[in-house]
C-alpha cells in the first residue's frame, strides 16, 4: 500500500500520490500554496471522501504555517479554509475536517491566547489524528465487513473506496484486503466506473498489487455478471449519508444497488462516520458536483470519442435511495433499516 497523503519531512508541504498518473506512473507532489491544493482536490489528484479529509487537515496545517507575521492570523486561517471547502461540495469530509481544525485554532486562542506556537502545534496535533482516526477506522470497518461474506465468494465493486480513498485498507475494500492477510480467497468484479475510470485505473490497480483475484468489467456488464451467480455481494464506498440513508457515491453506483435488488444480492455502504450528514434529510439535499465535459467525451482516450457538437451531461455522483441499500457499515457497527433510528443511534456512540 502505498503512502497517499502525508507531511513533507520539514513539515513545509503536503505529499500526495497523484492519482492521476496511475495506474502507469508513481509520482508524488510537494504541494505547498492553497492554489496548489485546491487544483489537487479539484483535479483528484488527491481523492476519496476520507482521504481529502485527511489532506485537508495537513494542508490548513502548512497554509496555517506560512501566513505571515503581519496578516490577522485567524481571519486569514478562515479565508484559507473557506477557499478549500469550495472545491468539492459533495464529499462531506473535506468541511467536517476542515472545522475540526478551525475549532482547534479557536479553542487554542480562548485557552492560550494568541500564542502562534501554540496554535500551530495543536493544529498539527489535529491533523495527525485526523488520519490517525482514519487507520484504525478502516480496520473496524474491515472487520465488520468479513462478518458479512464468506471466503471464495464473488464481490462487485464500484469506483474506488481503497487504501488510494484513505490512509489504510480503505472502507470499501478494506474488508477484502484483511480477508486476503486471513487466507480469504475472494473472486473481485471491479467496475471500471465512467468517466474517471477509478474503478479500472485504482481498484483494479490496488487489488491486483495486493494479489486479489481481480476480474475488470465494463460498467454495462454487471447485469449480465449478476445473472450468471458470479456476485454474493456489492461492495461500495459513499461520499455522504443522509439521516433517512440516502447516500451519494461515484455517478452509476445506484445503477448497481437497481441491479442487485432485481437479482436478489446483497448492496453493502460501507463509510466511516465522518460521512454521515445527519443534517441533511434525505438525498434530495445532497449537493451533486457536476464536472467538466471533457472528462466524458475525451477522458483517457488519446482522441476525442464523441461528436465536437454533441451535449454533454457529466454530475459526478448520483444517490442511492436507502431501500435499495441491505446495510451501511461503519467502524461503529452495522447499520440497517429503519437507517433514520440506525444512524442517529451509532452517530451517538
């Protein structure tokens, strides 16, 4: 597994995989300006709803460190964290993390006064546990997981929900990855997921160095998988919970939860808690990001694939209705229906 997000060694930049460039070239970025940042999470140089949390708190930490002497500390720290939250609306993460780390100034400031030192060191302590957090939410997450699947089993994946979404194991994934240090034999469908591909170009990638029986799928041919009995279970990672269990993941992932209500197998979510959004009602007041044409009509394709005068409709995520969801896994336990009594209970834990 690969290290995706972290501190630079003199603590002066973030240090991000660009997921870019896999699965053909490893490549690490030093970003140290909020420009930088902000095209990283824009771009998805850096991406998966957990692991943008975890770069937001180390990149508010480095932007913290290089306002100036003379500027207003703490109103420049508040444009700083409002110029990132702009940059991804959907993915609850990002804001959760990046309050957590404004919380931690103003508190620093009540208790210590306005001691830069201080509110510097209690913002790395932050960040640092942020994804700290995120390490052993992925492992209790896999856990719960394994109890819900038997070795040599089928499982359907869609886009990315791996170590490259998070700091470890992942959430989706995590599961099949603890199964596989357990001598679990599982037989992985991973969808290639239109039009960023995360599914062909990262899942595929991770299973494969992780020595996971992988088979890659176009996105239309998880029907036809589904009825010959290849799959037992879906596994999918989300972006945000609603409090009636609504959830919003990679655009196509409610394709695939219709599809397994038909054949009868069972649609897992798997998040830590950072994704719940018990303020937001249902899906309908998700926000949905809509991203560039492009990536539809050109994408990874050497030459553009589509008509130069064709309309092109490209929202990033859709949402899954909760009945058509089995179970929302946590590090907290297993959430099933009534989701409105389930999540607010093991949001209360």
């Amino acid at each position: 597994m690969y290290d995706n997000v972290k501190l630079s060694e003199d603590e002066t930049a973030v240090v991000i995989l660009d997921q870019t460039k896999l699965p053909g070239k490893i490549e690490y970025l030093n970003l140290k300006t909020a420009a930088e940042m902000k095209n990283a999470i824009m771009t998805l140089q850096v991406r998966g709803a957990p692991a943008i949390g975890i770069f937001a708190g180390y990149a508010l930490f480095v932007l913290a460190k290089s306002i100036p002497q003379t500027a207003n500390f703490s109103a420049t720290l508040k444009e700083l964290r409002n110029y990132l939250n702009a940059t991804r609306p959907t993915a609850v993460n990002l804001s959760k993390a990046l309050d957590r780390m404004m919380n931690v100034a103003r508190n620093t400031v009540k208790s210590s006064g306005k001691n830069r030192e201080k509110i510097l060191e209690a913002l790395w302590r932050e960040a640092r546990l942020i994804q700290h957090e995120d390490v052993a939410t992925c492992r209790s997450i896999a856990e719960y997981a394994l109890s819900l699947v038997k070795d040599r089993q089928g499982i359907l994946t869609y886009c990315n929900a791996g170590a490259l979404a998070t700091s470890r194991y992942g959430t989706a994934t995590g599961g099949i990855f603890l199964g596989a240090e357990r001598g679990y034999n599982f037989k992985v469908y991973c969808c290639e997921t239109r039009p960023l591909m995360q599914g062909a170009r990262l899942t595929a990638f991770e299973l494969v160095e992780g020595g996971i029986d992988t088979t890659l799928i176009c996105d239309s041919m998880a029907s036809k998988v589904m009825a010959e009995g290849r799959i037992h279970a879906c596994f999918v990672g989300c972006d945000r919970v609603a409090a009636n269990g609504d959830t919003a993941n990679k655009i196509g992932t409610s394709m695939i939860a219709v599809l397994a209500k038909h054949y009868r197998i069972p649609f897992y979510v798997f998040c830590p808690t950072s994704t719940l959004d018990l303020s937001c009602k249902n899906g309908k007041e998700i926000p949905i990001e809509t991203r560039p044409d492009d990536e539809v009509h050109s994408g990874y394709f050497r030459e553009r694939l589509a008509p130069e005068d064709v309309k092109i409709y490209n929202p990033s995520f859709d949402v899954t209705p909760a009945d058509l969801i089995t179970a929302i896994v946590t590090e907290k336990g297993v959430c099933r229906a009534p989701y409105g009594e389930s999540l607010k209970k093991i949001s209360a834990m």
